[in-house]
C-alpha cells in the first residue's frame, strides 16, 4: 500500500542494513527517499539498486550536516519524515575503554543525533515523523557494551523529550529498538565469521523466536511509524527483538 506518496524522507544511515531496507520501504511505500552515508561508492550503489537520491554525510560532523541541509532544502524543500539510523558500535571493557573510544561512540550516536534533528526542523513540515534507531542494549546490561548502551539510552531520553517539545508543531517523535539483527554491522565488530556464528548460535536460544531478526522486519515497523497508521503514536519506543528482552528466565 503506497501510504507515503508525496511524502520526503531521510534516512541517515542508509546505504546498508536497517538504513538500506528502511529506504527501499519507504520507497515502495510511495516516498521520496533520500539516503545518507559516509562512504560515496556504497551511497552509489543504492542510489541504483534502489531509485533513490544519496548524499555524502557525515553524522559526527556539525558543518557536514550543515552541507546535509542545504543540499536537502535545495532539491526538496520541505521534508516529511526522518529516520536517525545512522550510528556506530564498538565494545570495550570499563577498565580498559579509552577516552577516543568513548567520544568516537557519542560524537556520532548522540551529538550527531541531537544536532541533526535540531538543524533540519526548519524544513520539516509540520505532522511529520520523526524515527529513532535505538538499542534493547540500553536495557539488557550486556558485558563491555557501556558506551554504546550509554548512547542509546541518551537518544531514548531524547525521543520522550523530543515528542513534548514537537507536539505543538504534530510533529510525532518514536524509537524502535531493535535486538539482534542480521546485518552487515556484526562483520565491522572485529569478529571471525567463526566468532559471529558462534556468538548467533548462543544468543539465538535466548531470542523467544529462536532467530535473529531481519532487516525488513524492522523497516517494515519504521514503515509504519512513518506513515497516518501511527497517526496517535508519539514518544514510544518499539522493541523488535523477537522477546529476547523478556527471556530472562536462566
């Protein structure tokens, strides 16, 4: 159902994973998608696979996301709907974690967030949706995942504040928070595939569903988010993790 047709979308994040299934959801479902990334061959890639516009930005870079908006505002103008993908995730034990691995981590998941929603409100319309890409790491207390539970936890408390302070404007503010997800982002962890595997292996008799998730299986609830279907949802936050996070009996 093309429930999104004349609608704007951004996807941050969007050359790979939830970002990339994200957009070619949006796009089926009738929206105008604009995808961003660091890096320009991955941006061009999906830009043809799927028939969307790319831009090069990055999400710790204030003047960046300056370039971002501007860019935006002179193809588009106004845009309708923003899902904050973008982000990174790296893992350090408490007594070893260093000042560059915090900063690298809150730099991108938390300031680039805040400061991206900040400086593209001028040109999102009001009645738009705004989507988090958040974390079950900022509830489950897993081992040497402090910052980066720390960094979605933040942009948890951002989503609740964000959606009072958007209100007036009906501007709808919600996260989703996905469990253990195939995606690219494992093999970026510094981990063997044998490693990978392994830790899917355990991790996957801990999911009630006895699986990781897919991609689409989160675009599909970013779908709905963005859409008039969640038109009295704002300042929630859904949890995909296929009830990883009620499983807690040993």
């Amino acid at each position: 159902m093309k429930n999104l047709e004349n609608k704007v979308a951004i996807v941050t994040g969007g050359n790979s994973g939830i970002g990339y299934a994200t957009a070619a959801e949006l796009a089926a479902k009738g929206a105008k998608v604009i995808i961003t990334g660091r890096n320009k061959e991955a941006l061009l890639k999906a830009e043809t696979e799927l028939n969307v516009v790319g831009i090069v930005a990055d999400q710790s870079d204030l003047k960046s996301i300056d370039n971002l908006i501007e860019e935006v505002k002179t193809q588009f103008g106004k845009i309708d709907i923003v899902f904050l993908n973008a982000g990174i995730a790296s893992f350090a034990p408490l007594e070893s974690a260093s000042e560059e691995h915090y900063d690298s981590i809150m730099n991108v998941n938390v300031k680039g967030v805040y400061f991206t929603v900040q400086k593209l409100l001028p040109i999102l319309n009001d009645g738009g949706s705004i989507i988090f890409n958040t974390s079950i790491n900022a509830h489950v207390g897993m081992q040497n995942s402090s910052v980066y539970a720390a960094s979605k936890a933040a942009v948890l408390s951002l989503n609740r504040v964000f959606a009072s302070e958007l209100a007036s404007r009906k501007i709808r503010v919600n996260a989703v928070s996905p469990g253990p997800v195939a995606t690219p982002l494992y093999g970026k962890l510094g981990l063997e595939k044998e490693e990978v595997e392994g830790f899917g292996t355990v991790l996957g008799e801990k999911i009630l569903l006895k699986r990781f998730g897919q991609a689409s299986e989160i675009a599909k609830t970013v779908g709905f988010l963005a859409s008039d279907d969640a038109s009295f949802i704002t300042g929630t936050e859904i949890v995909i993790d296929g009830g990883l996070t009620v499983n807690q009996v040993v």
